[in-house]
C-alpha cells in the first residue's frame, strides 16, 4: 500500500530494527521494509555473543562497549563468559601492546596474560605454540532471537511500522521514494540497513558502499565433548577460529566457506585438532548458516549523504552487527537530527575507505594500465592497497632507485605507524611478509649479519655448479611434455612452476615426496580473497610443513641450506634465533621460486606473442639472456613488493612523505617509464640490456639474482629447442592474472606444444 513516511528504513535484521526503535523513539515516524521476516538475514547467522573487544579496531570496540550497557539497561538475557584472544606470534602481541591505550579509551576492559592462564581460563586449550592471549571479562553469551524481537517491540511500541515480506524493488533517492510490491513509499529520508545488499541501494543514492561483497556465514557444531566447561568465547588470532560452550559441545565458526566448502571444511578440521584435541572434528555438521557482510577494513560503515531528501546508511557490520546494534541504532539517529555522534562520522563513513587515493586492483586486471595511471599522477603517488592499506606508490625508475637506498626509508616494521595503531587489519593477506624475521625486514648490522648466513649458497660459484641440475630439471620436465597427448597445456603448470620449486626444494632441503603439498599452500599466501581468514590458515599449515623440514634436517642433515642454518642455530643461537631460521628457510623458499616462476611465465608470453624476437634468439643473433633481461623490464614478475617505512619526514622527488608513513616498490611500473626506456612500452631484447630495478637496488639486492637468471636462461632455450612449434592455445583470449597485488603474472599459460624436435 502506498504512504508518506518521516524515514524509511529498508532492512529488518537487528542493525535495522534498532535503526527504527531510536528513530521512532526519538519522534520521526518510521516504516521499516523487509524482504523475508525480521531477523532472518544475517541476524540469524550469529554465534549468540556479545563482546567489547575487537582487535584492530577501536572504533567498533567504543560502539560495542556502549551497546552492551544498553543491552543490561534493557534487562536482555546476558551470561558472562568473558573472551579470550590467543596469540601464536610475536607480532599479534606487540600489536595489542601497541593498540592497548586506543581499546582502554574506547571503554573496553582487556589485558594481556600469559599462555598459563589463558589454559587456566580454557582448559580445553591446547594450543602448542601458544605465547599468550588477550583477556576480557566483558563478553556474553545472549539470545538473538530475543533481541530481534526486543528491538521489534521496542519500534512498533514507538509508533513504527514495520513491514515483513515487502522487498524494496528500486530506489529513487533524490525523489526519496522506495518501490514495493505493494506501492511506493515515499520518505523525508531513506536509511539503507540492507547488510550484503546495501551497496546495490546507496548506488541509488550515489553513495559508494564498497564491500566485499556477500558471503554465507557458516557455524558448525562439534559432538559432544565429554566434561565441558563453561569456557570463554574464544578466538584463535591466526586462523580466525571461534570456539564457545554449547549444549555440552563446542560452536565453532572460522571465516565462510567461499567456493569450495569441503577445502574450507578441511582447514577447520585440521585447525580445530590443533587448538582444541579434546574436541572430534569428524562430529562437524552445521549449526546455523546466512549471509554476512563485511567492510574492506572489517569496521562498520555508518554515515548520510548531505542534502534533502536525506540518506543514510548503517552496513558492512562484517558478523559483528548484534555486538554494535543498539550503537548503530543511537548513531544513525544522531544523524538524521543533526546531533554529534558518539564516534565522529568521518571514522565511520563509507568515504574513509578511498579518501583521494588511487585505488590499487588487488586482482590486477590490468596492472599495466593500473602502472600508467599511476606514472601520469607523479613519481610518487598516495595510493590504497587492498586492505584497505594506505601508502605511497614510488612509480618511475630514478625515484625508485633514491628511495631504494634512501637511509631515512627503513624495512622495519617498528617504524610503520598504522601497524603500530592498529590501523593494518590483522588478516591482511600480506601480513606474513611485512612481519617476517627475515633478511627482507632488517636493516643494518641486523640485514648484514642473516644475509651473510645464506650469502654463499648464493655466489656465482655455487650457481654455476647447480647449472648442470637446473640443466637436468628442465629435461626431465620436457621429456614428460613431450608424452602428452596433443591439445592444449598449461605451461605454467607443468614447467614454469615445477622448475624452480624442484630447484629451491633442493636447495633448502625439501623431500621430493612433500612437494606436492606445496602449490596451494603457497599461491594462497599473497592473494586477494573474499575469505578474510584464508591466507592466514594457509600460512599456519605452510609454517607448519617447514616445521617439519626443519625437524627432519636436524635429525638427518644433508647439503642443503637448511642443514647449514640449523647448524649455526645449534652451535651459536646468537647468530641466528629459532624464529629467525623458521622465517629464513620459508623466505628463501618463497622468493626462491614465486618470482622465477612469474619470470619465466611472462617470458614464454612475451616470445610468443613476438615471434620476430623468437627467431632472433633461435637463431643465435642475441643470446637469450637479453630476453630474460628485458622480460624484468617490461613484465616484471614483482608488481608492488612492501614495505618501507619513513623514520622521519622525507623529501622524495619533492613529494612529503611523512614519518611513519609505508611506501611500496612499483618495480612493474618503474621498467615502464617513458622517462627512463625509449619506446617503454615495446618488447624489445638487446644486447646489452638496458638496466632496470626488478631485482631491486642497494643493500637489498635480490640475493638470488643469479640464480633466477640461470634458471630462465635453462628453461627458455631448453623449451624453445625442443618444441620449435610452441603456439598459444588460444591467442583471442588473455590468461587471468594473479589475482595479488605483490605478483605480477597469469594464473595459467595455455600452449600448443607441437611435435617435440
């Protein structure tokens, strides 16, 4: 039925039901719209929890903590249980450290405590690397049913009307009118309060929402666990695993499922075995399911549009919306009278997600064209990594270089000041790079005394007498090539990656028989993903393996790198701590063999796709080490590699980058530059290369340089001279690319092999 309203508000769910309690309550006459029944949105996909605390967060916590005295106030079912955090890594407590006075303004009761008492406080716990854990009292399990209902009664107590089954077809925000199946509504202000579905309506009102886009929400139930305490909710930081008692077993959720539910199944399988043994995993079945939308930056997006008719907004809550709904509720009114909120607006609003900085396309579409947008904006550019992560983009080749070797631009991570605010979100999917103990995040005597350990295995001396394996490596792969039956194959997987994995698994001492557990691991590592807590899980089960290398070179040591470094961590811990021989082994395995696999793939595109250069190679007239030279140059297998970070105010290519401030190497984009290369954007081999910076510049000179050329060398003309009539499968069509903002390449590469010579 048509009709004239003060605010419509389109979502029922509990953000929008406490939207229309405070608005009805405060005088404005309100409709709510609902597509299904109240409540049965994400609402319903909810682990019964309130808490305070949200790490990374500090803003959600001040929501949260007001919304819990508003819930006591209200007299709703709350059973304290408290919440307990666990750390696995150094670096998840020096960011609560870190952000501990930013939780303890917003209101939240949290501490510290040890790996001893959070066992005490979970004795189902038994978690093997656990270093300690946040503490807070403040944490509840509730009834969301109840609150639904609660905020229903509350609304239509205040004189609104909410309507069920009455979805909003379409969106005329400047006439303030909502389409119905029953009639048009028109409106002095329209709320959107629509969860994963929020974006579509703010378009209406020229308002972007950007999440990241709708997930089904999963919680499981184990079996029964014999003799189960009332333990707190609790959170396992690195996997995202979520554990609280109920009815004599554990509910547990972890991220959502994506695409493939039984590989998510299986990571929370593996990862609930780990932490809680005493629990069966084989018992999973699901306990509840429903959408959930989630920010970009995990934090809600509460805001409005200026201007008549108003419009305003409350989403992106990211599962957290029963925690800051009455906040919500208060804020958006707020608003709408034009009164001060209790968190300032410009902290909430959707705009703080792109506030004048170049989005970059973590799923790198076209990272060439993303590099050209990026040099016509300047040398050095404000830009957002996906994240969201702000930084400065140093984009042409001279400008990279000064920073590069700048002394005030460090790589350690103490001097990054969203890190240390707790402004980076902790699943940020490049997190494990930036927080290596490695030689890539050490400066100094520290960056001299780890590169000094693995230097040799390095030298040109040791790269010319593994010549003969790489040699034989490629041969082999070749000769199973050749085997194929004819079609289509995707080289990248059958020879550019297993190439330089059979190579670095040699070389850091890897059994043959693990490689195969290595490929998913590793490509889940620096990918952009709608399942926040995916890249995480996947570098604990990675640390996991190398655990294991580890373990078994210290008990049969071989003529590998490994071996060598346990042996200076068991005769000297001074010059090499556990942690540190850890990350080292993981580091040189991850960029002995990521960028080699990227070079030699856009290096086989490059040929193909320029058969003139092809035959100029075959031919002998340039060697083919001028292809690999200038594949670095115009299709860098690096993209954006993080981080520096200023230690004071610094003056680059007369751009001010302030202290604390991240920058990123946009080594893509420097082989580029129009300024530096003539005809930039041409393949063109020579003999000698023009120089370029792909392999970095300064103290931080890729240390496996030498032998990344070697093997691409190997692997083109071994390729090339066996199969002379190497074609693209499909030449109408571009391969998708990785979908990260660290790798540039394709994530495969389709060929006709032709006979074999």
């Amino acid at each position: 039925m048509p009709g004239m309203t003060g605010a419509v508000v389109i979502g029922g769910g509990v953000i929008g039901l406490s939207i229309a309690a405070h608005l009805a309550r405060d005088g404005v006459a309100t409709t709510l719209l609902e597509r299904g029944e109240l409540g049965s949105g994400a609402s319903r996909a909810t682990a019964d929890v309130l808490r305070s605390y949200f790490a990374g967060d500090p803003d959600g916590s001040r929501l949260a903590a007001r919304s819990l005295r508003a819930y006591a106030a209200a007299g709703l079912p709350m059973r304290r249980v408290g919440y307990l955090v666990l750390f696995t890594e150094p670096e998840q407590v020096a960011a609560f450290e870190a952000e501990l006075p930013a939780q303890r303004d917003a209101g939240v009761r949290v501490e510290l405590v040890g790996a001893d008492e959070a066992r005490r406080r979970n004795p189902l716990v038994d978690e093997p690397g656990l270093l300690a854990a946040a503490w807070s009292p403040d944490a509840f399990v509730s009834d969301t049913r109840r609150i639904v209902r609660h905020f229903a009664d509350e609304a239509r107590r205040a004189g609104a009307v909410l309507r069920t089954h009455c979805e909003a077809t379409s969106v005329d925000a400047a006439a303030g009118r909502v389409e119905t199946p029953d009639g048009p509504v028109t409106a002095g202000a329209i709320v959107c309060a629509a969860g994963a579905w929020s974006p579509r309506i703010a378009a209406a009102a020229g308002v972007d929402v950007p999440l990241t886009g709708a997930a089904v929400q999963e919680l499981l139930l184990t079996g029964p666990v014999p003799g189960l305490p009332d333990i707190p909710v609790t959170l396992h930081a690195a996997s995202g695993l979520l554990a609280r008692a109920r009815d004599g077993a554990l509910l547990i959720g972890m991220g959502h499922p994506g695409t493939d539910r039984e590989e998510w199944l299986a990571r929370v399988k593996s990862q609930l075995a780990r932490t809680y043994p005493a629990a069966d995993p084989a018992g999973l079945r699901t306990a509840v399911t429903g959408p959930r939308d989630a920010s970009p930056d995990r934090s809600a997006f509460i805001g409005r549009r200026p201007g008549t008719p108003a419009f305003l907004y409350a989403a992106g809550f990211s599962g957290h919306g029963l925690c800051q709904a009455p906040a919500a509720g208060e804020l958006v009114s707020a608003l709408y009278h034009g009164r001060a909120p209790a968190v300032p607006e410009d902290r909430l609003a959707a705009a703080r997600i792109r506030p004048d900085r170049i989005a970059v396309d973590g799923r790198m579409r076209d990272v060439h064209a993303q590099n050209e947008r990026l040099r016509r904006a300047g040398p050095v550019v404000p830009v957002e990594l996906p994240g969201p992560v702000r930084a400065w983009a140093v984009t042409r080749h001279d400008t990279l270089q000064a920073a590069l070797v700048h002394p005030d631009l460090s790589k350690e991570l103490r001097h990054w000041a969203d890190w240390s605010a707790g402004r980076v979100p902790r699943d940020w999917p490049l997190n494990n790079i930036v927080t290596a103990q490695s030689m890539i995040t050490k400066e100094g005597a520290e960056h001299r005394r780890l590169r000094a350990l693995v230097g040799k295995a390095f030298g040109a001396r040791r790269v010319d007498r593994l010549r003969p394996r790489v040699a034989h490596h490629a041969a082999a792969l070749l000769a199973e090539l050749a085997h194929r039956a004819p079609g289509p194959v995707d080289l990248r997987r059958h020879y550019a990656y297993p190439l330089p994995r059979n190579v670095i698994c040699e070389l850091v001492g890897m059994p043959e028989t693990w490689h195969t557990d290595l490929r998913k691991l590793t490509d889940a590592l620096i990918r952009v993903t709608d399942d926040a807590d995916y890249a995480a899980s996947r570098m604990g089960t990675l640390r996991a393996l190398f655990a294991e290398v580890i373990d078994l070179r210290r008990r049969e040591p071989g003529d590998d790198l490994t071996s060598a470094l346990i042996a200076v961590r068991d005769e000297a811990g001074d010059r090499l701590t556990e942690r540190e021989l850890h990350d080292m082994v993981m580091t040189l395995f991850i960029a002995g063999h990521e960028t080699t696999i990227n070079l030699i793939t856009n290096a086989i595109r490059a040929l193909l796709a320029h058969p003139g250069e092809l035959a100029r190679l075959r031919a002998g007239t340039l060697p083919w080490s001028a292809a690999v030279e200038e594949t670095l140059r115009w299709d860098s297998p690096v993209a954006y590699f993080p981080m520096r970070y200023a230690t004071r105010d610094v003056d680059l290519d007369g751009v001010r980058i302030g202290a604390g401030d991240a920058v990123v190497a946009c080594y893509a984009a420097a082989g580029r530059d129009e300024r530096r290369y003539e005809d930039a954007a041409e393949f063109r081999p020579s003999d000698p290369a023009p120089d370029h910076l792909s392999f970095g510049h300064g103290e931080h000179f890729c240390l496996g340089a030498a032998l990344a050329r070697m093997e691409v060398e190997i692997a083109l003309e071994s390729l090339f001279t066996t199969f002379p009539d190497l074609a693209p499968a499909d030449a109408s069509g571009e391969p998708e690319p990785l979908a990260t903002p660290l790798s540039n390449s394709t994530r495969t590469l389709p060929v006709l092999l032709g006979p074999p010579a």
